[in-house]
C-alpha cells in the first residue's frame, strides 16, 4: 500500500527498514537521482531473492524546473 511520509510527523527510515524486513521485493520512485543515506538500507536490499519477482527497482522522474516549463508552454516552434 503506498503510503506518503514527510520527514517531519512521520519518519521514513524506520517504517521503511520494517517493511523491507518482511519484503519480497522493492519499487522506489524518486524525483531526483540522490542516493545519499542507501546505505542505511542496503543490507535489507541484498536479503532479496533477486530475479524479477523479488528485484528492487528504482524509478527516477526527472522535472524539468519551472522556467524551463514556461519557456517550453510559451515556444512557437516548440525546440530550445
């Protein structure tokens, strides 16, 4: 179940390991490629069977910054 934690009421680090002692595999999704603190966690990553059944997998969303946004909404040809 997914589940939203914003670092200030509710602390990810702990509820994460927990899930990821009784997990089969792992989906993360960020929004930026920033690994930093993975190694609070990779030895629950390396306890997966591994395969593509019980894989972790790392979705990266790249956003473009918002003056690239307008500046691509406000182009007549559409390129850079």
């Amino acid at each position: 179940m997914p589940r939203i934690f914003d670092n200030i009421d509710l602390k990810l680090l702990p509820v994460l390991r927990e899930t990821l002692q009784a997990a089969k595999r792992a989906d993360f999704c960020v929004n930026y490629f920033n690994l930093r603190g993975w190694q609070q966690l990779d030895r629950l990553i390396e306890q997966l069977p591994g395969g593509d059944q019980g894989c972790c997998r790392l979705i990266v969303g790249m956003q473009k910054m918002p003056r690239q946004q307008l500046e691509s909404a406000l182009s007549l040809t559409g390129s850079e």
